[in-house]
C-alpha cells in the first residue's frame, strides 16, 4: 500500500469541489464494490481518445448528427461513427432515429465535466 504525505493543508470542500458544485461529494476513503472501479476504468478508456473528447464537447452545446459532427470536426464520417458506436456502448451518448438520420447526445451531464474538467486541467497547466 502507497502512502503519499504532504505538509499542506487539505482544500476544504468548497475549494475542492468548486468546478461542480451540484454534485454530491465522494469520499475518497469509502470502500467502493469492485465492479463499480471497474465501470469507471471502463467509462474512462471510452472518453480516451481525442475525437471521443471532441464529440463530447459538440455534443455538451447541442445534439448532433453524424454529418453535423463530420463538418465541425473535419473528421471523415466513417471514423466519427466508430467513435460514436464506442460512446455508444459505453452508455456516453444515446442515438435516436429521426427519419433517415440518428440523432446524438450525452447521456447526462456528469459525462460532460469530466471532459471539461480534464481538457481545463490540461489548458491551466499550459498557461503557467
């Protein structure tokens, strides 16, 4: 077992979970079921790549279909239907039919801050 210690202060709450306020805070030394860790790692890969990441950001301003997604991200269609079917399966986005096209969006917001959150973390550290 790894032990990690630090002179600092914990952040408080607030600080802590300032970027989503609304969600209900986890502890970090709750046992959690197997299955659940798993679940996450698995949700994590799917949002693993850089279109994945770019779908999710479209789709966090408004649902969209294939040719939408292909214009916005000059990304050729098969390869942003790839992406979509892996978002799909792991419960990221939802597809419904409108006539001859299909129609995505996120599943929940939830899904949508990790993405934020993650490409906000990257851009801080640029900035410094």
């Amino acid at each position: 077992m790894c032990a990690v210690t630090s002179d600092a202060a914990p952040p408080v709450a607030a600080e802590r979970d300032r970027h989503s306020p609304d969600r209900p805070a986890v502890s970090a030394g709750a046992a959690r079921p197997v299955g659940s860790m798993a679940a996450a790692g698995d949700l994590l890969r799917a949002l693993a790549a850089p279109v994945r990441i770019a779908i999710v950001l479209e789709l966090r301003e408004a649902e969209r279909c294939v040719h939408e997604l292909v214009e916005s991200l000059g990304v050729a269609q098969p390869l942003i239907s790839q992406h979509l079917r892996v978002l799909k399966s792991a419960g990221v986005v939802h597809g419904e039919r409108h006539g001859r096209e299909v129609v995505y969006r996120l599943v929940d917001e939830h899904l949508a801050h990790i993405v934020v959150d993650a490409v906000a973390h990257v851009e801080e550290g640029v900035a410094r």
